[in-house]
C-alpha cells in the first residue's frame, strides 16, 4: 500500500487532503452528537484512496474519474452515525473539488472478516491503495496483504454462495416467462434484468468472493468479464438488446413511455438464456477445480466452449401460444381443459419456492450447529409437510387434466383408419408423384 501522495498532481493532493481533514471533522462532529454511549465513541480509524489511479505510472499522466474511499471506523457500522447516502452528499457539495467522490464504509471487525474469508478486493486494495488517514491507535495493520483463502475453503464457501444465489437468477428467469406468456412485455423484460443481475453475482461469488457494492448491470458485467472474458458471448452483435435490459430496471418502474416490442424481448430471452448457461458451466468448471484442490484458474476448450455451455440446465421456456392456436381452436373444451392445466402448473411455483425457501433455512441451522429450539424445528417442519401436501395435491390434479386430455382409443382407432384410406386414395390417383414408392 501507497503512503506518498508526491506521485499526485498538485490538483489531487490539494482534494485529497481536503477530503480527509473534511472526512474525520465532519464524522467526530456527527458520532459525538449521537445518543447512545456507542455512537459517541465511533471514529475514523483508516481512510484509503483505492481505484482506478491505483497504477503509480499513471498518477502524473492523468487525472482520476472519481475518487474512491474507504473509510475503516472502530465499532458501529456509520449507518446510525452518518449514512453513506447524506456523507457522499455532503462531501461532493464542496466547493472547488475537482472530482465526485464515492464512500464505502466499513467497520473494523467487518474488514477483519473479509480479510480472513480471503476477500479479493482488500488484497487489491493492500497493493494498490492509497493511505490517506490513520490514527493512533491501529487495531488492524492494513498494509499487510491478506492471505488467499487454500482451496478447500473457498470450495466451501463458493457452494454456499452458489446454493444461495444462483437457484433466485433461474426463479427470475421463469417469472420472465411467464410475464411473457401474458403478454407483459415490460415486466418480463424487468425481471430478464434480475435475472442476469443475479447470475452475474453468483459469478463473482463464486470466482472472487467478492460482489462490488454496484449494482449497475454494465459494472456487474465488466467485472466478470475481467475474470472470463468467455461471457462476452452471450452479448455478441447484441449491444442494443444489452442496452434495453439495462434500461428495463428503472424504466419498466417509473417510465409510461419505455416499451418492449415482442421482437426485442425475444432477443433478450435468447441473450438472457446464453448468458446464464455460460455463467452456470463456468462455475461448475470452477467448483471442479476447487474440488480438486487448486486455486488454477479451469481449463476451457475455446472449440468446444459455447457447445458445452449449452448443455446447461435451466428452466424452459414454455411453447408460445401461436405454435398451438390451430389445434387448440379444434375444440373449446381442450382450451379450457390447457388453461386448468396452465393455472395448475403456475400454481406450483409459490408452493416450491416455499419449500426451497425452508430447506434453505434448516440447512444453515444445520451448519450452525447449535442449540434450537424444539418448537421452532417443529414448527418448519408442520409448515414443510403442509407445503409438501399442497404440492402433491397440485400434482395430482396435472396427471388428472392431463388424462382428461389424453385422446380416446375409439377416436385415436378411427384416425389410424382415415389415415389408411388417405393413403389408399393417393395411390390410386391419376396425380400421384412418380417418386412416391
């Protein structure tokens, strides 16, 4: 870690010995006003200038887009001392800075955590940072580079985040399909974006164990492909379709006039679909490689890569309704017969997420493994068996529908018949092709 600020233009020295004076006032100034004996006692104990001017040889050659610091306090997350939100505000309100600024606030045991789980990012920031400020007492010895993590640990920790994370893009994707199958194009477009947020997140969980604080799909995605520079696949000749995915975030919410025409919500479910089955092989290759015991970044065939990627499994897009229009218009009954089956299909999600939502839970008391109560156990468990119940009972009712479609033998005889006849008839007809045997 950089503690000389001479590699700086004059410009940046001046801001950054501004930002620091201003920093540590303004936070004594709020923990001292605070209400509890905690709050008063919170300080700043380490702010470090990391980023994009991390490269010494770029200091005197140009000038840093924004400033990023991290400001390190002693005991309480500064979210009860002085939000995050009204510092950045407060901070890039004064006159004569040159460049905004960015905050992220940490406390000392949460850096300490991220240091001993082998957080990438504090490693960078060990090599590259910038010391600003530091006070007497130095609870942590920040220039000290944090050990990488052997590979049994972050096996372990890569399949909890991946258990976690993961399974919520795949749920994101068929909520999609199903808005789709609505005809709400926006709303299916919205969560296309979840979607890809979160797969993106998983990636870096799994990769890096680390996910920026951005939640910006643009960040999320140069960032993981920094890592893997494979997923720039899945956005090939696609920068426009790219661009309204970002947009579907805020502008499906807050815009009456963002719209997503039919075409252009085909082309984000087949970019969609592909990204998340290259994040999935990547990550399974990754696991692998872990699982081994190296830390080596996973052999990829190039030839073979999008081939591979694709054999991935995710959840399906349901047929589009147009494909079975004709056959379904043959008889009102089997339409209304396909839309029980639909509604009995859609009401299975809520009842599966709930029972992955509560195996989720017992598997970390499990981890935990310590004293639970027995009413509490108890209690998940009547919950899962009504959740199980009621999932068998919607399954049941799908194999009912399903043989109430099933054709009758008098009628599937009597087509077998008018097919041999069909037959029969185009042998003997004066038109019939030569090349028909």
């Amino acid at each position: 870690m950089h503690t000389d600020l001479s590699a700086f233009p004059p410009l940046v020295q001046d801001d950054l010995d501004r930002l620091t004076r201003f920093l540590v006032m303004e936070y004594d100034a709020a923990a001292r006003s605070g209400t509890s004996k905690k709050q008063k006692r919170s300080r700043i104990r380490s702010i470090i200038l990391h980023g994009d001017h991390g490269d010494a040889d770029d200091r005197q050659d140009r000038h840093p887009d924004h400033y990023s610091l991290l400001v390190i306090v002693n005991r309480i997350l500064p979210r009860f001392v002085w939000p995050v939100v009204q510092a950045e505000k407060a901070i890039n309100n004064l006159p004569g800075l040159s460049t905004p600024v960015s905050l992220s606030f940490q406390s000392q045991t949460s850096v300490n955590e991220k240091i001993r789980d082998g957080y990438f990012l504090y490693r960078d920031i060990s090599k590259t940072g910038t010391l600003l400020y530091q006070s007497g007492d130095k609870g942590l010895d920040l220039l000290s580079t944090p050990e990488r993590p052997s590979a049994e640990d972050h096996y372990k920790l890569s399949q909890e985040h991946f258990g976690s994370v993961w399974p919520l893009a795949c749920s994101f994707l068929s909520s999609a399909y199903r808005l789709a199958a609505e005809q709400q194009n926006e709303a299916a477009a919205l969560y296309l974006h979840l979607s890809a947020e979160q797969a993106y997140r998983a990636f870096l969980l799994i990769h890096s164990l680390h996910v920026p604080r951005s939640r910006d799909l643009s960040d999320l995605r140069e960032f993981s492909e920094a890592i893997h520079p494979e997923l720039a696949h899945a956005w090939t000749e696609q920068k426009q379709a790219f661009h309204i995915l970002k947009q579907s975030f805020t502008g499906t919410r807050f815009s009456s006039r963002f719209t997503v025409g039919t075409e252009e919500l085909d082309r984000l479910f087949s970019c969609t679909d592909q990204l998340l089955r290259l994040i999935r092989y990547l990550c399974r290759k990754k696991l692998e490689t872990l699982e081994e015991g190296s830390l080596d970044r996973p052999q990829i065939d190039q030839n073979t890569f999008i081939v591979d990627a694709a054999r991935e499994d995710l959840p399906l897009r349901p047929l589009p309704v147009e494909a079975s229009k004709d056959f379904i218009a043959r008889s009102p009954e089997l339409q209304k017969k396909l839309d029980r089956l639909f509604s009995s299909l859609f009401d299975l999600e809520d009842p599966c997420c709930q029972l992955m939502t509560i195996s989720h839970v017992m598997k970390c008391l499990a981890w935990e493994g310590g004293d639970v109560e027995h009413d509490g156990i108890s209690l998940m468990g009547d919950v899962t068996r009504e959740r199980a119940s009621l999932l068998k009972d919607k399954v049941y009712s799908i194999f009912d529908l399903i043989r109430e479609l099933r054709v009758p033998d008098e009628e599937l005889q009597n087509a077998k018949t008018n097919d041999s006849e069909t037959k029969e008839d185009a042998e003997h007809s004066p038109y019939r092709s030569s090349r028909v045997a």
